[in-house]
C-alpha cells in the first residue's frame, strides 16, 4: 500500500485499547484481548505517540523534520512506512 498525496493530509485514527510496552528498544504495540501486535522500533513508537486523531502524516512529517532536520532525507519514508503498517493492521484509519 502506498500512501497517496491526499491520504498524507488526512487525520490518522488510532484504534482504541491498543497499548505500547517498551522493554529496552524493542517496542510492541499490542491489544490485551485481539491476537495483534506489532513491533517497532524507538522511531515507529515517536511516530505512534504523534498519532493524536488530529494529526495527518504529513503534519507528523513536518514536526519530527522540524526537531531533527539532519534527518530530513530518511523522515518521510521512515514516517510514511510506520503509518502504512498501521493501517495495514487495522490500527489506525484515516479521516478527512
């Protein structure tokens, strides 16, 4: 799945009762009674926690460029993958 220029300006919607456990740098994103999960790693769990339900990917973009500019190549694609995978995982949807 690739993200189109319009689904990058909708709002990302995270589906309720999803928890992140952090042991070391491993991440797991996890529903206590649903057989998902996912693991990430300290980027995908930055980008999670911006997933706020008023936020699209490309305001999530522009904030982590803005604290990491030396970055900025790698951001879009690395920002772009982690919300791709929550949507392929039921996760998260977009909104207008």
């Amino acid at each position: 799945m690739k993200m189109s220029s319009e689904d990058m300006q909708k709002k990302i919607i995270l589906e309720p009762n999803y928890l992140l456990e952090q042991i070391d740098n491993e991440i797991t994103l996890y529903h206590p009674t649903l057989t998902t999960s996912l693991y990430l790693n300290e980027s995908g769990g930055l980008i999670w926690e911006l997933c706020n339900g008023e936020r699209s990917t490309a305001d999530i973009i522009d904030l982590i460029t803005a604290a990491y500019p030396e970055n900025s190549q790698q951001i879009e694609g690395d920002v772009t993958k982690v919300i791709t995978q929550l949507l392929e995982n039921n996760i998260a949807t977009l909104q207008e």
